[in-house]
C-alpha cells in the first residue's frame, strides 16, 4: 500500500527559503482566514485522477509532523502584532478570560497557565 502525500507552502508567515511547514516561532498559521482556502487549493491542485482511482488508496494526508508545542499560545501571542495569527490569538484570549481586546493585549505571554495553553491547543 502506499500513502500518498504532498506538501504545501503557505506564504503567510512561512520563513523565507525553508522547506515545508517550518513556520515563524514554530507554529503553523492556521488561524490566519487565508490558510484554509490555500489549504483546500493545494490538495485539489495536487490530488489527481491516477491517485482517486488507486483501489489500494486508504486516504490522504498533508503532513505527519506538524508541531503543535505545549507553548503555542505564548508562540501565537508573541508574533508580530500585524500577523493575523496574532490577532485570532487575542481574540480567542479575550473571550476565554472574559476581558476586553486591550486587557487580553496587555497580556504576559510567559504567565500563561497550562489549563490555558492546553484549551488553546485545542480551538486549534
């Protein structure tokens, strides 16, 4: 059987001249709203006739190895205030903790509890 992959470069925050998904502070940009349409773009772009008509095809992935550190909201919290990562982060931090946008900005992103950082990798 052979599992069929391929891999996608997405420009949003992606360090220049780094292969694959090594993204800036090692986290993927998924929050970023144009992430999903490149996403789905890839895969029809990349997915062929010859692989859909393959009986011994069991499924597709994109990657196996993405990092999803235990420290990833610090890392979303930390990037560049023009990111749009940035700002979902905000906005999802701002909800959980009930504070406003400014007060969950003003944030310190290395006094982040685990129960914390732990609900934040699950909304990603």
């Amino acid at each position: 059987y052979m599992a069929y992959t391929f891999a996608t470069k997405f420009h949003g925050n992606q360090k220049a001249g780094v292969h694959r998904m090594e993204f800036e502070n090692r986290i993927v940009p998924i929050l970023d709203p144009r992430f999903e349409e490149h996403a789905m773009e890839s895969a029809r772009s990349a997915i062929n006739k010859k692989w859909i008509k393959d009986p011994k095809l069991i499924g597709y992935f994109v990657d196996n190895e993405l990092s999803w550190p235990d420290d990833s909201l610090r890392r979303y919290m930390e990037l560049d205030k023009a990111d749009p990562n940035y700002e979902e982060t905000i906005q999802w931090l701002a909800k959980e903790k009930k504070i406003s946008l400014e007060e969950a900005r003003r944030v310190d992103p290395s006094h982040l509890s685990e129960e914390l950082s732990s609900r934040f990798l699950s909304f990603v």
